[in-house]
C-alpha cells in the first residue's frame, strides 16, 4: 500500500488548481478519500468535536456487520438451488453456486451507485460520500437472487439520485436508499419481485424445462405460504415443513441477506458493542411487532388463518429481524432523540405487522414501514422536543 500511496502523492499535484488536471481535483480526491483517511483533523484548540471514528469508519463498521448475513444468504442460495432436485448438496458447492450467483448483483449495486455518486461528484466538486457503501451492500441483501440485474441498476441509481443526491446527499436524505430501492422494484416491475419463482436460482429455467422436482417443494418464501394458507390445516402443514430451527436459521427460500436470524444477530452485536447502531430502536421495534401479533393472535379469525401465526415467529420470518437491525436504525432517516426512538422503533415493528397479517397482496410489510415511518420521524422528533420545552416552561413558572 505504501508504494500506491507514493504514487498517489506523485501524481497529486497535477489535480490541484491551475494545473492541468484542476477540474478532476473532485475525483481524484473520492479516491483518494475511498483507500485513506485524510490527514485533516480539527483544531487542538477552540471547541471542536474530537473523536477516532470517522463516517468512513462509521460506514465500514456496517458493512462488516452485512458480512454473516451476505455470507449465509450465499450459502443459502445454492442450498435452496439443489434441494430442488436432489438430496441437500456440499457445503462448497452450495456456497460456490450461491456466491457466482450473488456476486453479480453486488457488483451491479455497486456500478450503479458510485456512477451516480461520481457523477455528482464531478457536477459538485465534492468529495465522495460513504454511504454509499452501505447501500451499495444493503441493496444485493434484500432482493431476490433471481432479480434481473437491468432492474436491479435501475432502481439502484434512482435510489442514489432521488433518495439521497437531490436531497443534499449523505445526511440529508429523507429515506433510506436501500429501502426505495425495494420499493422502486417491487411497484415497478412487481412480476420480477414476487410471486414462487423469483426467489430460488434458476427455478424458472428448471420449471420451464420440466425438470423433477422434489416432491412438495415449492419456491415460495414461508411468508408467501402463510398469506396463502385458507385453513388451519394448511398452517399446520406449514409447521409441519418448517421449524422454529428452521426459522431461525434461515433454511428457507427469500431475499439473500434476510432468512438468517441467527446471521443477523451476529451482525447486531457488533453494531451495539461499537455504538453504531441505537438498541433502542431494535428492543422498541420487537416490541411493536411482539404486540401487534399479541393482538392478531388474541382477535383471531376463521376467514384470515394468517392472523393465527404465533406472534414469535412473525419476528423470525420474513425481513422483519434485517429490517429492524440495519435499516431502522440507519441513523440519518431514523429519529434523533432518545424518546423519539422507542416511539419511531415501536411504530415500525407494529405497523410491520399489521400492514403483513391484513394486507393479502403484500405479505411483507417491515419496508413499508420503515419507509413510512421515515418520513414520519423528523415529526416525532419535533413533538418530543417541544414535550421537553414544555416541561421546562412548566418548571421555570
């Protein structure tokens, strides 16, 4: 690395102003910026913050987090693929498969989120901005392998454009990108992103092909099988193909990042022991979700089977545990003050619920609302400021 930076200091000067390279400066320092932390610190005098973390580190402390849940959804990938047709394969060919089936859906996030950020980069002359590998990793991990990468660009650079760019850029944005994203796919090209066949590789070509599948499998996610379900006999039998295990592990058919429980709480660990994430939005978040299935199981219904499910297992199913984890608690869209993110957490893991159990054509409710309740937090946090001043008025009198 020390012979790259050498070159890096060489080639510097040609970039800065009056020389010929000048209108690049913005570039070469996103790259510059991208492998080294600048040597720009604030003042050691007057009241600045000081701190070793920066947003790069803020931002790869995330991405390291992503790394259990990427590395299962990989595994998971193949395993679903060959259990298809056959008894459960080797652990490397499952990864093998699952990883050359993954790996071109990062690298497209990625294509398409940086050409958009280093297009702004250039327009504005600012540097690069960091959240964009977040993004870039959170986007592959919600989507279902089978995504056409086309799309998948597409929503990726609307994302990036409207979600964050014309919105001031990391910081400023309203909502989260990753979750406009999803939603981008699903209202746009909502063939591509639900239905049985999406979700496992290549099951269209093989169901096309009338290859032999093995007998009962079918590529719905287990969300898909519940909302499906008319009676309690087809819930039963949906017990009786999955287990808690099961559900906890993630040895079931969804989007890469997001069957794994297990996976994602490994990478909530490391977000709570180094402060990146708030505990209060997740504790708050189960807790919403835990008392709204409370409600759903005490109401009960002989015409929604779906409102029977324990509430226990709505938080193991579906993206319910990766939506809570790493996209509620994205500190930019997220609520600010300490009140505001047990009312902003709660609010999600409810309106989850509910929007999943009562909605027959969209099983899946955690990004609609996290995205709903993104909108809705700069709201919360007013609220719960003027309930502060309010008091200390009170008190002052």
């Amino acid at each position: 690395m020390k012979v790259f930076r050498n070159y890096l200091d060489k080639i510097k000067p040609n970039f800065e102003k009056g020389q010929k390279f000048e209108k690049w400066m913005s570039i070469f320092e996103s790259f510059e910026t991208f492998f080294y932390v600048l040597g720009q610190t604030a003042p050691k005098r007057g009241a600045h913050v000081r701190d070793s973390i920066d947003s790069k580190r803020l931002m790869i402390m995330v991405v390291f987090a992503l790394v259990p849940a990427l590395i299962f959804g990989m595994w998971n990938t193949g395993y679903q693929h060959f259990i298809m047709t056959g008894p459960p394969p080797d652990f490397m060919d499952a990864f093998m498969h699952g990883a050359l089936k993954v790996l071109p859906i990062i690298l497209v996030s990625y294509g398409a989120a940086l050409g958009v950020e280093f297009l702004f980069v250039f327009l504005k002359g600012k540097e690069i901005e960091e959240g964009v590998l977040v993004s870039g990793m959170l986007i592959p991990l919600i989507v279902p392998v089978d995504v056409p990468l086309w799309q998948l660009a597409v929503a990726t650079a609307f994302a990036i454009l409207f979600a964050k760019e014309v919105c001031g850029g990391t910081g400023m944005n309203i909502v989260n990108p990753a979750l406009l994203t999803r939603a981008f796919l699903f209202f746009a090209y909502p063939k591509n992103m639900s239905g049985d066949k999406i979700w496992i590789s290549e099951l269209s070509e093989k169901l096309a092909n009338k290859a032999t599948l093995v007998d009962g499998f079918s590529g719905a996610t287990p969300l898909g099988q519940v909302a499906s379900a008319k009676t309690v006999e087809d819930l039963a039998a949906f017990h009786d193909k999955y287990s808690l295990w099961d559900m906890f592990m993630g040895y079931m058919p969804g989007s890469i990042g997001e069957t794994s429980v297990l996976m994602i709480l490994i990478g909530a660990t490391l977000l709570l022991i180094t402060g990146v994430a708030s505990w209060k939005i997740m504790l708050s978040g189960i807790l919403g979700g835990t008392v709204m299935g409370l409600i759903l199981n005490f109401v009960g219904s002989d015409t929604n089977v779906y409102m029977q499910l324990p509430f226990y297992e709505h938080l193991m199913l579906g993206g319910f545990a990766f939506g809570i984890v790493f996209m509620a608690t994205d500190p930019v869209t997220g609520a600010q003050t300490e009140k505001g993110k047990w009312i902003y957490g709660f609010l999600i893991g409810f309106i989850a619920i509910l929007v999943r159990v009562l909605n027959p054509a969209y099983p899946e409710g955690v990004m609609l609302a996290i995205l709903l309740m993104n909108v809705f937090s700069p709201l919360i946090d007013h609220y719960v400021v003027r309930g502060n001043v309010k008091k200390r008025l009170k008190r002052i009198k």
